[in-house]
C-alpha cells in the first residue's frame, strides 16, 4: 500500500513468499533424475557439516547489507543470525570459513522425507514461527499447499538457432524473444555495424542498437506481464511479426526516443540471491536452472533450528503503489500479489538447439543463464549473441564487457571493460544517459565446439566449471 513500511516488501516476514524451491528440485529429480535423494544432496549435506570460505566475492556482495544492518538500531539484533553466523558481526572478510551445520539438519530431513520434510512437520512449523516473529503471516496451510507447475518451455528462433526458455512469470524469455526479433528485422543495420563499417560489436552503433531494442521489450515488459494463470498475457501479440517489425522500425541509428515513447505502465506504478548453474550429461541431457531468494539473505529472516534464510520474493510482485522494486523495475496492475500468484521475474534459463547435418535431429548447442535481477537478461543475451551470432566459444563469451539498459531508470549501464571517455561522450552526445557498473549479471555457460563441450564460470563472480 501507499503508507506501508518502504522496507516491508524487501526485509522481515512481510516479504516472505512461500518457497518453492524444493517442491521444484525434488519433482525433477523425481521425473528426470536417475539418483536417489540421499546420494543427491550427500554432497550439500558435507558442505553443510564442513562449511566454506568467504572468497571476494561474498565480501563484496555482503558489504551492502552490513551498511544496511547498521545504519539504523535495532537491526542487527532483529535479524542477528545473519549478523553473526554469515557477515560474522560484519567482520567478514577473505578466508573466513562460515560455518552453518544447521543446514545439514534440514537437508537430512529433505533426503528422507522428501516433500514431508520440508513442507510438513518441524521444519514447516520452524518456518512458520520465524515468519510470524518478524511480522509476517504465513501458515501451515500455506505450506503443504504449495504445488510444482511444470508449463512447456517456451520456444523462439534466431539464425538458425530454436532457443528454448522460459514462459511467463518469468519475463526473460519474453524479453530475449522480441531483442532477437527486432535484431532480424533490422539484420542489415546489424550486419552492417557488426562485420561491415560500423565498428564491430563493441562500438557505440552496437551498443546502441541492442541497447534500443531491450528498452522496447523492457517497457512491455513492465506493462503486460504477469502470471498467465491469473491475468491475460498477450504473447502472441508481443511476439507477432508485424508488432516486433514495428518496434524496430522505431529504433533511430543516430538518437534514442523519448522514455515515454517506449511504453507506458497502466496504470501508473512501481545479484542478490540467485544462483544459475548448467548441466550435461554423457547422454546430451540438458539443464539450465536459475533459482532464487530475490536479495542477498533474501528477507533475511532466517529459520535457526535449520540455518537457512527465507526469501523476499513478495518485492517481485507490484508490492507498493508508484514505487518500483528494489532492482528499480516497475510493473502493472498484473502483477499486484494474489494468493496462489507467482511474482514476475526476470530469470532467463536458455537451451539453444541446432539441428544436425544431414538431416540429423536437433543438438543442444549453448546452455546458459545468469544470476543479478533484471541485469540476469541482459547478461544472457549478449552471452548468446557472443556464442551463437559471433561465433566465441564459452570461455570468450561470458568474459566479453557487457552493457544493461531496463527503459526505467532511463540509464544506461556498462562495465568497465566498455566504460570509457570516448563512448561516455559519443553516448551522451547521441542522447544516452551513461553510468558506470561494476557486472551486469553472472552468467554461466557451456556451448557446443567442433571438438567437444566448452564451459565457462562468469569471472565477475568467481568458481570454475566442473566435470567428470
């Protein structure tokens, strides 16, 4: 509501959403996977017991909510498990291990009960308590409520490539679809500015073409998307030939357009703690599985007999009249919460297929997807442009500069590697307002080469692929 506490849908039992998470692994694993439970989550269960060091990254990320616990009293106390088990009192630094065997409790319980163990008995109960304690509500029936919804994937096409994703909630697969549909209408000034005189995919003419392209798909994105099961989504007319041709021909090579030209939200509103990872099996079979507690610690309400935090996804819906959520995204009247509603997000999980020589079936030729709210779909795309239209293998892919622009706030965001005084300039003076980011998005990714797979681990974030 208007006078509702600003801090409301993004911290304490207010934001909580009833997690989904392992109702969604364990129906996987269940209808896909081909090891049991326990040997499953035997490995997270030892990670649990033994716990991990913080590396850069995690201080890094962790700095903002260390200055958010204590800019004003009180705070550390009313969520001091995350104060002093995961920020160490807001001393951690490099090297520190952070240990939290708690969790292992949770996870045994998961791996012998399944469902049960989560969503019922002691640990629901716990859950409860917690979320109810930092002014929340959330019940029992709530809980064992929860149901998995397993919806087709959604599928769109670009040079050749089917590129399956993710439907509605999630508006990455939306997004992704209509930049690639406006990039073939305008493939001459594409081709052009990409292998002829107009400066490589690095140039300012690049940048600002892709750049008018998402604030096209990201101001539809704020007016018309939702969960399908509960307001019209009008996929179809989003993605429609004639519509995507009229949105590029909108987009002006010298100049972007006025903010309200792109779109408008009717009526007028509104890398935290997600996680991607890519897999492949000896068999070809495939996953991209981006999951999310929204922010770092998420609400950072934490359930202690158990050692983990419970997300804010209710700052996903249009939780405050005329404010956008804590990413800067505003949103419609579609996605006002509703019980049994599912946020809108801005996950952006992507299969790419190319079908074979000789008349040979489909193969899966890139699996990517990324982690940093709606910077999760920028970051995706220019990784699958870099992959499947200039050609770099995974590694060059995900370490290539890249750039972010969500129509509102009305700025464009670039990394360093992009950053500098002559595109700043030559940006500003083509009308762009440019402002410096550290990453825009993590992404993760493994593509298909003429002599195997090749993975790769986003370096802003850290790790490196794994396989056996």
């Amino acid at each position: 509501e208007k006078d509702a506490d600003p801090d409301s849908a993004t911290h304490g039992g207010k934001a909580v959403a009833v997690p989904g998470h392992v109702a969604g692994m364990l129906y996987a694993l269940e209808k896909y996977g081909t090891l049991d439970r326990k040997a499953v989550l035997a490995p997270a269960i030892r990670a649990a017991e033994e716990g991990f060091l913080a590396d850069a990254h995690y201080v890094k990320s962790n700095a903002e909510v260390i200055e958010w616990l204590t800019k004003k009293p009180g705070r550390t106390e009313t969520y001091s498990f995350v104060w002093e088990r995961f920020l160490l009192g807001g001393k951690v630094k490099v090297g520190d291990r952070i240990h939290v065997p708690e969790q292992a409790r949770v996870l045994r319980l998961i791996a012998e009960k399944g469902l049960e163990g989560f969503y019922g008995g002691e640990v629901a109960e716990a859950m409860v308590r917690s979320v109810s304690a930092t002014g929340g509500e959330m019940t029992l029936a709530d809980l064992r409520g929860y149901t998995v919804k397993e919806v087709a994937p959604f599928r769109t096409a670009f040079r050749g490539y089917e590129v399956l994703t993710m439907p509605p909630p999630s508006s990455g697969g939306i997004v992704l679809a209509q930049v690639f549909g406006m990039l073939e209408a305008r493939s001459t000034m594409l081709e052009s500015i990409v292998y002829g005189s107009g400066g490589g995919y690095q140039s300012v003419a690049y940048i600002h073409l892709l750049t008018e392209a998402s604030k096209h798909a990201f101001a539809d994105r704020a007016r018309w998307l939702g969960d399908p099961d509960f307001v019209e989504v009008p996929i179809k007319g989003l993605l429609s030939a004639a519509y995507i041709k009229g949105k590029a021909e909108q987009i002006d090579p010298s100049t972007p357009l006025a903010p309200e030209a792109y779109g408008t939200v009717a009526p007028p509103p509104d890398d935290g703690g997600t996680s991607h990872l890519c897999v492949i099996d000896e068999h070809g079979g495939a996953v991209s599985c981006t999951e999310t507690i929204n922010l770092i610690f998420g609400s950072l309400v934490v359930v202690p007999e158990y050692g983990f935090a419970l997300n804010n996804e209710m700052d996903d819906f249009q939780a405050r009249l005329e404010k956008a959520n804590a990413f800067g995204l505003l949103h419609a009247t579609k996605n006002r919460p509703a019980p049994g509603k599912r946020p809108l997000s801005s996950m952006t999980p992507i299969l790419a297929l190319k079908r074979g020589n000789e008349g040979g079936g489909e193969r899966v030729a890139l699996i990517a997807g990324g982690s940093g709210g709606p910077r999760i779909i920028s970051g995706t795309l220019q990784v699958a442009l870099n992959a499947l239209y200039l050609g770099m293998d995974a590694k060059e892919a995900v370490e290539q500069p890249r750039f972010h622009h969500q129509w509102m706030p009305n700025t464009l965001q670039m990394e360093d590697g992009l950053f500098n005084n002559e595109r700043e300039h030559l940006l500003g003076k083509m009308g762009h307002v440019v402002e410096r980011r550290d990453a825009v998005g993590n992404v993760q990714v493994i593509t298909r080469g003429t002599d195997g797979w090749h993975a790769a681990s986003d370096p802003r974030k850290g790790g490196a692929p794994a396989g056996y």
